[in-house]
C-alpha cells in the first residue's frame, strides 16, 4: 500500500495541522460560549426592556462578530486540510468521517450563517422577540458544530462501527448511530464545548475588570461579571466533571495516551497520581532509567481515576509496550508482527485477484482477516513509535488540570466579591481577572495537546498511523504551505488582536464598530 | 423508501445532490461578483460600504455553501474527495487562501485599527471573486478536460504533473469556464445588489453593469459550449466500467439526455432573461430568473459530467484510474443513512429563504446604513 514513508514530510503534514487546528482553536472556544452569553444578555434585555442590557449585548456581540470572522476562516482550511495533507486518510475511512462533516454543513452551519445575519443587522428588520430567537439560535448552531466535528474526532480517537473492506481497502461504515452516540464522541463534545464556556466567561471577566480598573462603564462592568462568573463557574464544575469521565474513558479506550499523560512507565496496584513533577525526557521504552527528577505522588489517585474504585492497575507505557501476560496486555512487538501479516496478505489478495487467482486470494484473505485488527501496526518500524511524547503530554495535562482548577476557585471569588458590590475594593484580583483570559487560552491549547499528541503515532487509534494517512506529496510542498499559513493566520490574528483592543477601549458607547 | 434503494441509484441520487449544492453555491457567487464591483462601480465611500453591506449580508451563506459542498463530496464520493484535494493540491490551496482572506475581510475592513487598512481587505474581497472564482472554475474544469494523477491498487492517489492541479489554469477550456463563472458571477452581483439597494443612481450603474458583464461572459460561454459538444468526452462501459474516450461524448449525453438539454437552455435563456428585464424593462428582480437559470445550467454541467455513463474526475495519465460516481462513492451503508439526513436539507433551505424574506423585504439605503453602528 505504501512503498516508501517520507518521515519528514509526515512531520510537515503534523506540523502544518497542529498550527491550523491550534490557530482555530484560539478562535472557536470564544466563538462557542460569547454567542451563548450574548443570548443570556439579550434575553435579560428583552425581559427588562432596559436599554443598557440592550447596549451591553451589542458590545458583545460586537467582539463576537471580530472572532467569529476568524474562527470561519481558519475552521474552512482545516475542513479541506483533510483531503490536501491527509488524503490517503480520505480515503481509507471518508465512507465514516465525511457524514459527520457533512451532517455538520447541513444542521450546524446554516443555521450560523442565516441567523448570524439576522443577529447583527436585524434589530431593525425583525421583532424583538425574533431576534432575540436568532441570537439564540447562533449559540445552538455553533455549538451544533462543536457536536459534529467532534463527533469525528472522537471516532478518530476510539473507532467504532466500521469494517475494513479489502477490495476497496478502505474501512467502511457499519453503523452510524454508534459512530454518532459513541461515549468518546460525547465525552469530548461536553467537555471541549464546557471549556469553550468557560474560556469566553474568563473573557468577559477580564474585559470587565479591565474596564473596572480603569474606572470605566463601572455598571456595564459589573452587570457583565455578574452573568459571566455565574456561567464559568457552572461551566468549569462541569469542565472538570466531564474531564473526569474523559480520563475515566480513556484508561478503557487509548491506555498508552493516559500513561503518557501520567509518565507511567510501569503499572502498580494501587497507582498514584503525580500531582508534581520533572519528567525525564530521556527515558524511552525498557530503559532503566528513572522517569522522574523529581515527584510528588498522591497515593492511589490514578487507580481511582481509571478505575472509580482504589483496586485495579492501571498499566504503564512499558507493559503497554512490551506486554504484560499478568494484566493480558498483548505487546507492540507482537501487534507489529501479525499487523505485517495482514499487510502482506492483503497485498497478496490484490495480486491474486488482479491476476484472476480466485483460490490464492481466498487463502490470502483468509490470513488477512485473522490479522485485520493489527493493520496499522504493520506500518509501524519499531515499538518505540507506539509511545507519544511523553514530556509534552504530561506537562500539557498538567497545565490544563491546574489551570482548570484555579478557574473554579476564580470564579467563586469573583462571584463573592461580586455579590457583595467589593470588586473594585480588590485592584490585585481585578489584575488578575484581566490575566486569566491568556491563562484561559493556555488551558484550553493544552487540553487539545493532550488529546492529539497524546494519541500519536495514531490517524485512526490502532488502524491508520499518520505515516499512512498522508497524502503523497514531497515535504518541501507541505513546508511551504505551513509557512504560508503561518504568515497568513499571524498576520489575521494580529488583526484581530488589535481591532478587538481598540473596540475594548472604545467601549460599550462605541465608535465605529 | 430510502433503505430499499439499491446503491446505484444512492449514487445517482447523490450525484444529484451534490449537483444542487455545487448550484446553489454559483448562484450564491453573486457575493463573490459584487466583491469584484466596489471597487469600479463605485463613486464614492457610501456606494461602496452600501454595495459591502448589501453583500455582506449574504457571504456567510456562500461561504458555507462552499463548506457543504465539500462536505457533500466528502461524504458521497470520498475518493474524488482524497484524489482531487490531495492531488491538484496547489489550486485547492490558492483557492482555501483566497477564501481565507475573504472570511475576515467583510468584519475587519471598516474596523478602526483594522493592521492592514481598508483597502488591504477590499483587496481580498477582489482577489477572492476574481482568482478564487476562475480557480473554482479551472477546476471544475477538468471535469470534462481531466487531470494528471493516478490510483494504485489501494485507490491512494499519485498526482504526475509537477504543477499539482495549477496546471488547469493552462487549458483554454478550463481558463474559459473559469472566466465564464467570473463573469456570470458579477452579472449575478450586479442584479442582486440592484434589488437590494434603495439607491438610484447606483441601481441604474447596477443594470447596466449586469448587461455589460453578461456580454462579457459570452465569449467564454459559447466556446466551452462549442468546445464541449465537440470535444472527446470520458466513457465509461457500464459492463467492464473501463474508460475510454469517446469522440462527441458529452453531445451524445445531450441528445440521450433530454432533459438535461432542456435544462442547459432553460438555464441559459433565464440567465439571459433577467439581465434584459433589468437593463431593458427597468425592472429590478432580474436576479431571480437569472439566479434559477445558474442553478439549471450549473446543475446540466454537473449532469453531464456524471451521468450517462461518463467519468466526473477523468485521469488524462491513467484512462484505468478516472473516477465515476461509481467507482468513487461511499458504501451503500453511507450513501443510505446520508440519505436519511438530506431529508432535512429541504427544511433547512426553507428557513433560510424565509429569514431571507424577512432581511431583504426592506431595501438597504445609506440613511440605514449611517444609522447602523454595526454596519460593515
């Protein structure tokens, strides 16, 4: 199937989605929660019919309006990057990942965009009430399209309810009620969704306080806070209620990746959580080397976490790696060895089916499909590559569960000083308000670092490795492209920067906007 | 009813739909076409932020049309999807670029402290109705002309020409059509923005602009239409499913398609029918007729291109490796359940047209525009 892997190109390939998928992501968790604070504004202005409610949403709104226009454009690239840099991928398993996407145009999109124009031209045009459904129905939709493409994403993560097809040799859907209602695809639509509430919360919090420690549009401020810190303190309860069940289905569904997450390199009963630590980025796979500097451990946390009960191993990256006949892991090595079986025979098949060879091919076919399940590992060169970064996944989870954790205890404070009229009595936690966006943005970027490095060298988990997903195009093609985008998105992102800085300065009395 | 079809019918019924997609989405151009008139037919700053307001109202449904589209294939006809798309990379990314830049420029263009200014972004605006219109069309193109790539025998794609996909924009034929939708995207523009803006003077420039660009468009549309009924077309035995060329393919799909034939001059003869309501009969709702006539003449395009037992991604390198709405679509599984979800597509189609209704059922005049804060 795939005679030569051009290592480097892979990489470009890698690098050039990351920078796609991580620049859309500054966008889309703003995108996602703003557009359902602006509906809970609008609402209390339609209720009260106080012309400062009505104000203050269109503030909002206003800077709703700058990033959505980004998210779309950057969000229209990674659609299409699937066929340009991975179209080998497209092909192998778009009879499942392209009903998403498309399901996704037909029930999300459209209703974003038709709506979106009623929301922000049709104060004039259509009933109060009217609007106020439109607005509404831009938070739906665009949460809508959060549903569908991690719906993808989560089959990537944990495929279900397809067949591998030999003679077309792509993998082909079974069923796509369980492609759709799969606890992976849930899972990460209610927690990637919670988190883009609370991110927007973070964000309205830290305009507010800006606008409070400058002594500007005091009211406005504190109106906004008061609704923000009320939505982001349920939405980081939920965040790490669903980050919860997220680890809890990922111990059953991608072991290596939460192993990578804990640097666990050896499984024990009952195991630890390491709440601090220095990795050592030397370690690799059956060394003898110690995996930290240095650690604190919180007893039998990791075992509950996998588990929901203190009994249990959660097994490491070695016994993942090399097996474990106690626990009935199967090795890489021996995975790699059957999934170069079911290479070859699938090989085999198409020769003698070319050839008109109906006995070999069923021979072939025959050892192909005691071997299917292994298909990707054939594709890997060593057992090592089975093994993501390790570094890079446990200080990214780090990052965003302690981050995670600070919004919550944010947010209760904000919502104290709040309810009792003292914000502006604390400059040091206003200062702080104004911080936590950037520190909201860094969560939200280490979250998606855990998910896709942390499932590496996997496409499609145990199916399709990157390596084979590619499109066949030469690496200095790729490595332009991720510097054109790299150009392209600093260059709009900068835009975007300043434009939504001035319209911060300028206030809900406005200018030009 | 759905669940009984068997899966060559999904696939034509698929080809179909993808077929309206592609022409809702030349239809809805007419944004990309007003993008190309700001910047000429435009006397002073309120012509040219009401023009961008008027428009500005509607990129979004183009924009996603254009995502559905690829989405459409994506889920239908994956193999097209991987083979073109990773094949004839470079034309899918200038077009990506030119939409990318179009994206932002709507919101950011008036905006103070906006980094690359007004213009920068009317720029794009141009850019993206003008190179990313005629690259939509190269590439839409070599549909009938075919492209430089390859399948092995895992279906996994190989482009053989150096260029990757930009070397469409060197065939006359591909060229033409491509300029044909430019024009007609502009006619399209003009006759949209003429019934939308309370402005007379400019609706007037408007009428005119339609007709002018529709002459303009002509030249193209008669040779890729001459071109077309006499060229060799990409057959397919529906037996073996070998292609072949065949000579006077795609006029043998005209005269064994009547309805087909029927639709490309019912098309054309709308087309054309607005623009002379509007320049000659000073009437302003030429956009619809021309707009129905797009959606009939694209989807005849699309018709002959698929149907009839002809290849829709013909391979100039391998004939063995052309794709047919056979060959390259999703499982009958797929096919089926998507077909399940289309049903909403007419639903989705009616909100949109009656939130359309409810915007547009009042002109846009520079006094509302002054009074809109929001404004772009």
């Amino acid at each position: 199937m795939i005679e030569q892997i051009d290592l480097s190109l892979v990489n470009w390939a890698r690098a050039t989605f990351a920078l796609t998928a991580m620049y859309h992501w500054i966008f889309v968790p703003l995108t996602l929660g703003l557009s359902f604070l602006c509906a809970f504004f609008e609402s209390i202005y339609v209720r009260t019919g106080n012309e400062e409610w009505k104000k203050l949403t269109k503030f909002w709104m206003t800077l709703f309006g700058i990033n959505f226009a980004i998210g779309v454009a950057t969000g229209i690239i990674l659609e299409f990057e699937f066929g340009t840099n991975w179209s080998n991928y497209s092909w192998m398993v778009g009879d499942i990942f392209g009903a998403p996407l498309a399901i996704e145009g037909i029930f999300a999109f459209f209703i974003e965009a038709t709506f979106f124009a009623v929301m922000f031209f049709g104060w004039d045009r259509v009933t109060k009430k009217m609007h106020l459904f439109s607005t509404w129905m831009v938070a739906v939709g665009s949460n809508l399209s959060a549903l569908w493409i991690l719906v993808a994403n989560g089959w990537m993560q944990s495929p279900i309810g397809m067949k591998f097809n030999p003679d077309t040799a792509r993998f082909e859907m079974q069923d796509l009620w369980s492609v759709i209602s799969s606890r992976v695809a849930i899972s990460h639509f209610t927690h990637a969704t919670s988190s883009g509430f609370l991110l927007a919360s973070l964000f309205v919090v830290a305009v507010s306080c800006w606008f409070l420690l400058k002594n500007r549009h005091s009211l406005f401020a504190k109106r906004s806070i008061a609704v923000a810190c009320v939505f982001g303190l349920l939405s980081s309860l939920f965040v790490a209620f669903t980050g919860d069940e997220h680890a809890f289905i990922t111990a059953r569904t991608q072991p290596m990746k939460l192993a990578a997450m804990e640097a666990l390199w050896e499984g024990k009963e009952p195991t630890g959580l390491i709440a601090v630590g220095l990795v050592n980025p030397d370690k690799k796979p059956g060394d003898e080397q110690d995996p930290f500097e240095f650690s604190i451990e919180i007893p039998g946390m990791l075992t509950l976490l996998a588990h929901r009960r203190f009994e249990g191993v959660v097994p490491g990256i070695n016994d993942l790696t090399f097996g474990n006949e106690k626990l009935q892991i199967e090795g890489v090595a021996e995975k790699i060895r059957r999934g170069r079986v079911a290479v070859a025979s699938l090989g085999d098949y198409k020769a003698a089916r070319k050839s008109g060879d109906a006995v070999a091919a069923e021979r072939s076919l025959k050892i192909f499909n005691q071997n299917q399940d292994y298909l990707g590992y054939g594709y890997l060169d060593s057992v090592e590559q089975a093994v993501p970064s390790v570094p890079i996944t446990f200080y990214a989870f780090r990052t965003m569960v302690s981050l995670g954790t600070l919004f919550i205890l944010m947010f209760l404070v904000f919502l104290y000083l709040s309810a009792k009229n003292k914000l502006e009595d604390y400059p040091l936690i206003l200062k702080f308000g104004v911080l936590s966006v950037f520190l909201g943005y860094v969560a939200s970027q280490a979250g998606w670092v855990v998910t896709e490095v942390g499932r590496q060298p996997w496409a499609i988990q145990g199916m399709l490795p990157v390596t084979v997903a590619r499109s066949n195009l030469d690496s200095g093609t790729v490595a332009v492209t991720f510097f054109l985008f790299l150009f392209l998105f600093t260059a709009l992102l900068i835009a975007e920067i300043k434009i939504m800085a001035k319209q911060i300065s300028l206030g809900p009395e406005g200018g030009k906007s | 009813m759905i669940g009984s079809l068997d899966w060559s019918t999904l696939q034509q019924l698929w080809w179909l739909i993808v077929s309206v997609v592609g022409s809702l989405f030349v239809f809805l151009t007419f944004v990309q076409g007003g993008q190309t008139l700001i910047l000429t037919l435009t006397n002073d700053d309120n012509e040219k932020n009401l023009m961008v307001n008027s428009i500005g109202r509607k990129w979004e449904l183009t924009f996603t049309t254009l995502v559905l589209f690829g989405g459409a294939f994506y889920a239908s006809f994956p193999l097209f999807y991987a083979s073109s798309f990773g094949g004839a990379y470079w034309v899918w990314i200038a077009i990506l670029f030119t939409f990318v830049m179009q994206a932002v420029s709507y919101e950011y263009r008036r905006k103070p402290n906006n980094f690359l200014g007004q213009k920068t972004y009317e720029i794009f605006m141009f850019i993206n109705g003008s190179v990313g219109i005629l690259l939509i069309g190269a590439a839409v193109g070599t549909f009938f002309t075919g492209s430089n790539f390859v399948l092995n025998d895992y279906n996994l794609v190989q482009w053989t020409h150096p260029l990757r996909g930009l070397e469409a924009a060197f065939s006359l034929f591909n060229v033409s059509f491509g300029l044909f939708l430019v024009f007609l995207a502009r006619v399209l523009g003009s006759l949209y923005l003429a019934n939308n803006l309370e402005h007379q003077s400019l609706v007037g420039q408007l009428q005119v602009s339609a007709f002018n660009n529709l002459l303009c468009a002509l030249p193209f549309l008669l040779y890729v239409l001459i071109r077309l009924v006499l060229m060799d077309g990409f057959a397919v035995d529906p037996t073996s499913g070998d292609v072949s060329l065949v000579s006077g393919k795609y006029l043998q799909n005209l005269l064994e398609m009547p309805l087909v034939l029927i639709l490309l001059v019912a098309g054309l003869v709308l087309v054309v029918f607005g623009v002379v309501i509007n320049r000659f009969m000073g009437s302003v709702r030429g956009i619809w007729p021309s707009g129905l006539g797009t959606v009939l003449t694209c989807l005849a395009v699309f018709s002959l291109a698929g149907y009839n037992n002809t290849s829709f991604y013909p391979s100039k390198a391998d004939l063995s490796s052309s794709l047919t709405i056979y060959n390259a679509s999703s499982s009958h599984y797929t096919l089926t359940m998507m077909s399940y979800v289309a049903i909403a597509v007419p639903f989705v189609l009616a909100y949109i047209a009656w939130f359309w209704r409810q915007m547009d059922s009042k002109k846009l005049s520079v006094e509302e525009l002054a009074a809109d804060d929001k404004s772009y």
